[in-house]
C-alpha cells in the first residue's frame, strides 16, 4: 500500500498500544474496500491525551481517530462535542473532524453491533436476549440491543451493581423494551451476548452456562481474537447459530467509510 499526501490518515490512540492490530485488521479493511486511508496505532499516555488531541486538531489531513482502552471517557472533556450516542453511552471510540475542523466525538460500538446482527439476519426486534457484562463495551450493545426493539433485555455481570445501573439506564431511555439486571438460565433467551472479556484466553471459563440452549437460540460473542470463542464452539456444539465479534469491527470500520466517503 502506498501513502501518500492525498491519503486519508487516521491514527488509534490506545494505552497499552500492543493489542491494536492496525494493519491486519484496520487498513486490511480499507484496503479491500479500495479506500487510500492510512490508519496508525499511537501509543498515547492518559496524561498526555490533551496535548495529543490539541496536535491532531493541527494535522489537516487527519480525518479522525480512534479511541480505545484507557481513553474513551477521558476524551470527550478535550473535543468539541459529543453525539447522542456517545453520550447516552458515555464513551467515545471514535472522533470525527467534521468540513468545519470541529472534533466531534461518536460511539459507533452499539451501531456497528446492532448492524453485524442485522447483516447475519439476526432479528433482534421483539426478541428475548440475555447479555452477560456491563463494563464499557457492554453499555453499547445494551443501548444498541434496546434501540434495535429488543421485547426484554436481561443483563447479567459479576459486579451486579454495575448491571443494575445500566439496566436502569437503558430502561429510562428505552422504555418498550423491558429491561432488568437478573442471573439467569441461558435457555429461555432467544438471544445470549457475550460482551465480557472472558474468552480471550483459552484457558478463560465460559462467561456463562449456556447448556440446554436449542437450535433456534443465537449467540453473539463480541470477541474479536480468537474467532471462535470457548463460548461460540459450545453454542455451535449444541446447534445453535453463532457470531462473533469480527463483523462488529467490520460495521464500525464501514460506518469509518461512510464518513470519509461524505
Ligand atoms: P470493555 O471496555 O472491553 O467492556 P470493561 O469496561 O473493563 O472492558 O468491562 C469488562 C467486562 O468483563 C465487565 O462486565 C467485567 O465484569 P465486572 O464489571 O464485574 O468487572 C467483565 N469481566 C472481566 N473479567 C471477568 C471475570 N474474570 N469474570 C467475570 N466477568 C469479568
């Protein structure tokens, strides 16, 4: 790939930097969609992220940036604002600079989700779903799953303070979709999510129980690496349609080119 003065630059600010896996995944993406868009993992420490995003206001060839772990709440005191989304969300994971050179923050988690679902011809509408975590990507699908009609949202998490909190957040925002923080038996949902972090690992426990679950049942593992999660091959060993979190990335990296192609 050639860049060049004419291509589009984006960078991914991130602290620890070494999990972004820009060049498989990110420019892999634009590449393939035949975009000249350049995208960098910075490795940028809390400390300094005003004084990086104040510099980046400077680049004019930065179209955006990416905001990952530790950053996407930090960010948002440093730009100029914040969309709907992001604040219903309270993060920001990527920063647009719009024709006027104003740094708008967006979440594009809860569209890129609801959008892979969507792709897979997932229904969530009227659906029963149960998701497991409530931590940052969690708070996303939660919004993303009651916005796309879910009929009742379960939210199960270890801290189950946390998963009342969102439960109650989701619900004053959404109030058709019936929404509790409860633990319950993966069985009687229609749709399980995974949106914890267990399962990166091989040797990770399941983030939940999910045996008894027939073949009508869907489960989502939001996961990127590895590709088939602990969880997904259980799902797949008792028939029951899966999908990870592959096509999440790839939502959010085309809602990117949407933007870009404005
Ligand atoms: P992310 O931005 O990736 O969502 P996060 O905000 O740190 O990261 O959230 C991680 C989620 O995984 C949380 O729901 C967390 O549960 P707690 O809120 O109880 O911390 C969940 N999680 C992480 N490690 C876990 C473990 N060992 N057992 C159960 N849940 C775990």
């Amino acid at each position: 790939m050639e860049i060049t003065g004419k291509s589009k630059i984006m960078f991914v600010l991130a602290d620890p930097v070494d999990h972004v896996r820009a060049s498989a995944v990110i420019n892999a993406y634009f590449q393939s969609n035949g975009d000249d868009v350049a995208v960098s993992p910075l490795h940028i420490l809390p400390g300094d992220l005003g004084a990086v995003v104040a510099s980046i206001r400077l680049m004019r060839n930065v179209f955006g940036f990416g905001v990952t772990i530790p950053h996407k709440t930090q960010v948002i005191e440093h730009l100029d604002e914040i969309t709907p989304a992001a604040r219903m969300i309270g993060a920001v994971n990527f920063v647009k600079r719009t024709a006027e050179g104003r740094l708008v923050g967006d979440n594009l988690d809860a569209r890129g989700f609801i959008a892979s679902l969507a792709q897979h011809e997932i229904v969530v509408r009227g659906r029963k779903v149960l998701q497991v975590g409530a931590g940052g990507a969690g708070r996303a699908t939660a919004f993303g799953l009651a916005e796309a009609g879910a009929r009742e949202l379960t939210i199960m998490n270890r801290d189950e303070e946390k998963a009342r909190a969102l439960a109650a957040a989701v619900a004053e925002h959404y109030p058709a979709t019936k929404v509790s923080a409860d633990h319950a038996e993966a069985r009687s949902f229609d749709l399980i999510v995974n949106t914890t972090s267990l399962g990166m690992k091989a040797d990770d426990p399941l983030p939940l129980d999910i045996d008894g679950i027939g073949p009508s049942a869907v489960v989502s593992d939001i996961i990127v690496h590895p590709a088939v999660t602990r969880l997904l091959a259980r799902a797949a060993a008792q028939g029951a349609r899966t999908i990870g979190g592959k096509p999440m990335l790839d939502a959010q990296m085309a809602l990117v080119a949407r933007f870009i192609a404005r």
